[in-house]
C-alpha cells in the first residue's frame, strides 16, 4: 500500500497541478498505474466538484479508475505552503483506487490514514518528517495498527 | 446530548472517515455522546441501530452525496452540513446540533 518510492519531503511545487502531475508520474513509475489519462481525469474531475484541500493543511486529491493497478498513497511534504483552492497546504495525499480490484484490507487502511489525519499528533509526525524513510516510517505503521 | 448521524462522501474514500473521526472527536469534547454510521466504499459500517436512533436527541447528516436509511429519522430533529465543512470546522458542526434542540 505505502511505498517508499512514492514518499517525498520538502518538495516544491508552483501549483497544485505540478504537484498532481508529479505524484501521478511517480505513481506510473512504480507501476501502481498503467498509462494514467483515466487515473488524472478521474482526480481532476474530483477536484472540480471540489477542492480536496480539507483543512489541517491537508490536500487529499484522490481517483478511482481501471488503469490503477493496486491501491496507493503518494505523499508529499512541502517546503513552502501551496495554494490549494482557498487554502493552504504543507502535506499531499495521493490516493488511487482500482475501480475493479479494491480490496477491503487497502479501504481499510486508506479509512485509518483519514481518521489519523484529524488527530494533530499524527501530522506533526508527517510534517516533522526530515527524510523520505522517516516519513514512510510514519504511513507504514499505518498498516499495522488498521483502526482495530 | 446523544447524537447519531451518517457521514458519506461521493467515493468514500476519504472524507466519510475524515469527519466521523473528526465530528466524534468535537462532540466528545463538548460533553455529547455520539455515534456516527459511515457510508464509504465498504458499505455501511458502524451502524446505527433501531434503539440508539429511539434515544437519540438530534440527527446529524454530513455528507455529500446522497445516503441510505433516511426514514429511520422520519420524526427526529434532522441537522444536514455538508461534509467538508463538517471536516474544516467540526466545532461548528457540534454547536449548530445544540441549537437545533434548543
């Protein structure tokens, strides 16, 4: 689910865009998606029903489409705040689904990064993050704890 | 107060979690009990039930999109939020509930 292939500190972006493109062709890199027009149309048009930008200094731009190979979370963490719609953002949360192969164990895990994303300990850890295996380290206990 | 409520967003993904966790959390803090069923991509989980939805004060729905089970709250005090502001300002969610039972 996490990959530390797909975990970024301190990045810079001008727009929320570069930053999509960026996660996405990351993601098409370590194979989690194939191709990806699906992929970017299906985050795009989520964005424009509305912007993923929760709050918290959170962006959570996410798809759901036939050319995600297996579910996944790309994460970037930003050197300087970034325009999201009307907010704000330090952290990027890239989420991919496949439309066909869900399994509950990914949708479990994805519900369990959301929950911990309201709890202010759980970002500090993220946005405290001085490297990219600090960071992962951070998603992949994730995994372990599930919300049980 | 007792709360109970529903939280669904179009993919379910994310931000049905992120404001269950996010309107139990304000709830708790400001003295409520507070059950909230989620209507994600893995259907419906922490159901509320039939007895809970009798003792209940006030209905909460935040979402955006629409939810399954609505006439369980046919003849309760129903509050709709939209669930992104549910998510940003969860205080304020909580606080619009205690004026709807005034």
């Amino acid at each position: 689910m996490f990959d530390q292939q797909l975990t970024f500190v301190k990045k810079q972006f001008q727009t929320k865009m570069e930053a999509i493109d960026f996660l996405i062709q990351k993601a098409i890199e370590s194979k989690k998606v194939i191709g990806g027009e699906a992929y970017k149309q299906s985050v795009c048009q989520r964005e424009e029903e509305f912007s993923t930008a929760v709050g918290y200094d959170i962006a959570i731009p996410h798809g759901s489409s036939q050319d995600v190979q297996e579910s996944f979370v790309a994460v970037a963490t930003l050197e300087a705040p970034l325009h999201w719609g009307d907010e704000l953002v330090k952290m990027i949360f890239l989420i991919g689904v496949p439309e066909n192969k869900r399994t509950k164990e990914h949708l479990q895990i994805l519900a369990w990064l959301s929950r911990n994303l309201m709890h202010q300990e759980f970002r500090e850890d993220i946005l405290h993050a001085e490297n990219e295996q600090q960071l992962f380290n951070c998603l992949k206990k994730l995994e372990t704890e599930k919300g049980d | 107060m007792k709360i109970v409520g529903i939280t669904a967003c179009p993919t379910g993904i994310a931000h049905t979690y992120m404001a269950q966790e996010a309107l139990e959390e304000a709830g708790r803090k400001r003295g409520h009990e507070i059950k909230l069923e989620t209507q994600g991509a893995m259907g419906a989980e922490n159901e509320i039930t039939e007895d809970e939805v009798e003792t209940a004060d006030v209905v909460l729905i935040a979402v955006g999109c629409a939810v399954e089970g609505m006439e369980r709250f046919e003849d309760k005090i129903v509050v709709e939020i939209d669930v992104a502001d549910a998510i940003k300002n969860p205080q304020a969610a909580i606080m619009k509930l205690e004026e709807a039972v005034k």
